[in-house]
C-alpha cells in the first residue's frame, strides 16, 4: 500500500509539470505576439506595447519566464488581472465558494438518482421498466444541459411558480434550478454505468451459488451484488466531479449565476491571460487532487488493483 | 445449443456489419433521423421560403402556424429558416470537430498502441496531462488561445477529443499488437509503418467507430454549448445552440423560440447515440 501511495503520489507530480507547463504556454500558443493578443492590433501605441511586454516579462528567454511562472505560483501568486487589475488569485477565490457550491450540490443529485435509476433497471432487467429507464437514461445523456435548463425554468419557474430563474445567490433558492439542471444530466451517465456494472455482477458465478444455497433475492442484491457493482462506480466519481465543474460554465451562464464559470467567460472574451491562466491552473489541481483522492478510495476499496 | 446457433451466426454474419446494423430497429430510425435532418438542414435555401436573418418587427413572437410553422422570435425572424440554417451550421461544426479529434487521436493511438515502450509512456504522459482539463474545459482553453469564433470552436472541440480517442485507440492497438499475424507479418520483414496501416488499423477499427459514432454526438454538443455561452457563432447568424442563447430571455412569452432549436440538438445527438451503440452491439458481436 505505501509503494502504491508513493508511486501514485509521484505520477501526479508528473501530470502536475505537465499542466504548468501547459498553462504556461496558453499565452504564448495564441498566433501571433501575446502583446497584441491581449491588446488588440489597432489600438496599442508603441508605448503601451512595451509597457505590457515588461510588466508581464515577455523581453526573457521562455525558460526563464517559465522558471518565474512556477516561482510565483509557488508563492500564491497568481499574477494581476488586464481587465480589472486586480490579484488573479483573488478574483477566483471570490468566485470559487459559490462553483464549489453547485459542483458538490449537483453530483449529490446526480449520485441519488443515477444510483436509483442504474439499480432499479438492473433490477428488473429485461421487463418494461428497464426498457423505460434505459430509454429515459439514453435521452438524458442525449439532453443538452443548458436546454434542460431551459425547460426546468419554463416548468418551475413560468408555469407552477414555485421557484425564481434567477436570484440573487444568497437565496438558497437560487442553487435548486442550477443545481438540478447540472445534476439531473450527470445522473443519466451515473446510471447507464451502474446499471451496467450491476448486470455484470449479476452474472458473476458467486451470485449463482448464492442462488443456489437458497439465499432470499433481497439478500443477494444487497449483500452480495451491490458492493461489487459499486467498486467501479467509486472510480468514475472524480471523473464526474471534473465533469460537474466545467459543466458550471454552461449552467452559470443560462442562470446568470455568479461563480468560476462566468468568470472563464469574461476573461475567454476580454483576453484576460493571466486571469485565464489562473482559472485554467486551479481547476486543474482541483481535479487532479479529487481524482488523486478517488484513487487511493478505490484503491482502499479494491484490494485487487492495488498497483496497476 | 444456443452457444452453438450463435457462433454459427457471427461466423455467417461476419462479413455483413452494415446488414446486421439494419436488423436493429432502434439503428434503423436513428439513421431515419439523421438523413433526415442532413438532408432538411442542406436543402435549407430551398426549404425556409425567407432568409434567416430578415427581421420584420410587425410580426414578432408569432406562434407556429402555417405560414410560420415554427413561429417567429422577437424580431420577426421566421424560426424555421433559423433552424434549417442554424442547424446546417450546428452538424457542419460538430462532424468537422469529431473528424478532426478523431484524425489526430486515431493516428496517434495507434503509434502509441504499437510502438510501446517509452513513446507510448511520453503519449500517455501528454494525454494524461490533457486530460486533467475537464469537460468543456479543454476546448475553453483551446477557444482562449485562438480567440472566439465558428472554426476555432470546431478546432477546439476537435482538440478537447484527442485524449479520449488516443486512450480508446491505443488500448485497442495494444491487444491487435500481440496478434499472431502481426508477429508473422514482421517475421516476413514488413516495416512498422506498413504494419500499421495494413494490419492493425483495419482491426482496429471497428470497436473505434463505434466510440467515435459516440463521440460525434458529444461533439455537437460541446459545440453547440460554446456557442450558447457565446463563444462560437456570433449573432445575428444563426446556430441551434446560439438560438438557444438568445431565447431564453423569452422563455416565458414565446415557448418555440427555445423548442425547436433544442429539440434539433436533442434528436441528433440521441439518433448519434442511439447508432453508436447499436454500432457496439455489432463490434462486439452482442446483436446476434
């Protein structure tokens, strides 16, 4: 187990160089001079573009600006916003609660419902409730999200009145629709995958013995062929937290919700690159820290991969 | 008996994929769909009887009827030429995306796949680190790079699928690789660039259409989702997912402003969805 964490521990080292390096260049694969990215061809003076070009530090050789990249990143310091001025690093720690917020709010969703709906599919496999389920489960991974979204406001929000399209976030009433939205869609891949890890089980010749020995159905389902459908369930919930946290974008957008999402937004269109740098790096050690984190769970879990 | 009925059958059946693909009802209607909506979307100028972009502010939020069947949005615009247009628009991005991730990622899984040793590790090195870019994310930061606009959201919805087509095919190549026709071709002195092309691809290949097929889907709605948060195509011209963006707004006055442009993403992607499976069910020989 610790040669496992150790092992586990320097391959996210690795997948970490390799996104701050990438990071890195977002600002200098964009074609043509950074400079004039960011500021635009026709408006920038000779003035202007040097002035940019040494306060971001762009007279260094790449290695060197590289080197400084890393060296503030390891300080917590994200570099200064174009648009706003303002610390990068502040700016998204604004922004981040209120996306955290929807992320969590939404993969508990999608977690209850996709497991119910995988597991009463797999449950009565062949008969007309697993036909239903499995087409709704097919149109729900089909659905897109900001549609669906669409549809939730003009049902909760136009037709029964029940709840607001937008409100300001202090209202708890204002993650629901969001929430939904975002979770409802992430629920139909949840369920597709648990319904086909459970028929796997199922099938498993342990299960036949278990039948055999007389064992009561219920029993058998919950004690014997649960637990092994859910090993590999464990293993794609980072992956769907990732999913839930750039899906953020889209539902911030349609509910005029204030977070992460909006604020790539807003920088993609201004040109913001330090600030696009900055969200991009973020996300991506968050992400890389859940999936680490779901790894050594399943590896916990399921003695059997323990060193792949 | 069953064992025996069903490998007589893939043995008879093996060299008609295509017919066994008709034999699925469900592999029937979504091609049905699909033709259909391809060849409505390319017939759009002889279809919408106005041009998509003509504003006529007297006959603004009409309901669908028969001269508008399917209503008009806030400026008057007939929302069936939008759609027809929109739509054409929507699957030229999305199919020109999942070609273009699906060129680069098979062409590189597959030098990862049969090369092994440290290229294969540096490929999945990269891909790896592509991958800690979530979702919709890769694609955001390839539209930051190359700026907002119609062909760089279709390269970088392209781009934001190579890592997932790369893993597929390389894991797919690893197991041809091992074949004995591959150890004999090299035994006969064939390079590896002919042994690629000529062994593993054509093995390789249908268990990776199918998750491209997949993969076609999710592409038109990425990029239908860029578009939405106004990043690809830009207004007035029109786009399923930008349509979608702009009636919103309007959800409460104007039901069809929304409908139909979201109904049009919703049956293409579930048609693609639908034949991608069906397409896995014949790969993996679990139709039979």
């Amino acid at each position: 187990m610790n040669r496992y964490l150790v092992r586990r521990f320097f391959l996210s080292l690795l997948v970490l160089a390799g996104v701050s390096v990438l990071t890195f260049l977002i600002l200098h694969l964009a074609p043509g001079d950074p400079v004039y990215a960011i500021l635009g061809r026709q408006a920038a003076s000779a003035e202007s573009v040097q002035a940019l070009r040494a306060s971001l530090g762009l007279n260094d050789p790449l290695p060197v600006q590289y080197a400084r990249f890393l060296e503030n990143i390891v300080r917590g310091d994200l570099g200064t916003s174009i648009r706003t001025d303002r610390p990068v690093i502040s700016m998204i720690a604004e922004q981040l609660p209120s996306t955290i917020q929807l992320t969590l709010a939404s993969m508990a969703i999608a977690t209850v419902v996709g497991l119910f709906i995988g597991l009463v599919s797999a449950l009565n496999r062949g008969r007309w409730l697993d036909r239903v389920l499995t087409v709704a489960i097919i149109a729900g991974v089909s659905m897109p999200t900001f549609w669906l979204g669409i549809l939730l406001i003009l049902l909760f929000s136009v037709q029964l009145r029940w709840l607001p399209s937008a409100a300001p976030a202090s209202d708890p009433r204002s993650l629901i629709l969001p929430a939904l939205t975002l979770g409802l869609a992430e629920a139909a891949v949840i369920a597709r995958i648990v319904r086909a890890s459970l028929i796997d089980v199922l099938d498993q010749p342990y299960l036949m013995v278990a039948h055999a020995k007389g064992l009561r159905p219920r029993r058998i389902n919950w004690r014997h062929a649960l637990p092994n459908a859910m090993i590999p369930i464990v293993s794609i919930l980072g992956l769907q937290f990732g999913l839930l946290l750039s899906g953020s974008v889209v539902v911030e957008a349609l509910f005029a919700r204030p977070g992460l999402g909006r604020l790539t937004v807003t920088a993609i269109n201004s040109r913001d690159f330090p600030l696009i740098q900055g969200i991009v790096l973020v996300i991506a050690i968050i992400y890389l820290l859940v999936n680490t984190l779901t790894d050594l769970l399943y590896a916990v879990i399921n003695p059997r991969v323990r060193l792949t | 008996m069953a064992n025996l009925a069903a490998t007589t059958a893939i043995l008879n059946n093996k060299r008609h994929p295509f017919r066994r693909l008709l034999r699925q009802p469900g592999a029937v209607i979504s091609l049905l769909i699909l033709i259909g909506l391809v060849a409505a979307t390319a017939g759009a100028p002889l279809l919408a009887s106005r041009p998509p972009n003509e504003a006529n502010p007297l006959a603004a939020f009409r309901p669908p009827d028969a001269e508008f069947p399917m209503g008009t949005d806030n400026l008057g615009r007939d929302m069936l030429a939008r759609f027809l247009y929109g739509g054409r628009v929507s699957l030229q991005i999305g199919l020109f995306a999942a070609a273009i991730g699906a060129v680069i990622g098979v062409t590189i899984g597959l030098i990862a796949g049969y090369a092994g040793g440290w290229i294969d590790s540096v490929i999945g090195w990269f891909i790896e680190v592509l991958m800690t870019f979530p979702g919709v994310l890769l694609a955001l930061i390839v539209v930051a790079i190359l700026g907002p606009g119609v062909v760089n959201v279709m390269i970088a919805v392209g781009v934001s699928f190579v890592p997932s087509f790369t893993r597929m095919t390389r894991a797919a190549a690893l197991q041809v690789r091992e074949q004995d026709y591959v150890t004999a071709a090299r035994a006969f002195g064939s390079n590896d660039f002919s042994i690629i092309v000529r062994h593993i691809a054509p093995n390789v290949i249908r268990p990776v259409l199918a998750l491209i097929t997949l993969g076609t889907g999710s592409a038109i709605l990425e990029a239908a989702a860029l578009s939405f948060i106004g990043l690809g195509v830009q207004p007035p011209d029109p786009e399923w997912g930008a349509m979608l963006n702009a009636g919103r707004a309007f959800v409460g006055q104007a039901w069809w402003v929304t409908a139909f442009p979201g109904l049009g993403i919703f049956l293409t992607v579930l048609s693609i969805n639908l034949l991608g499976d069906a397409l896995s069910d014949v790969a993996a020989g679990t139709d039979l």
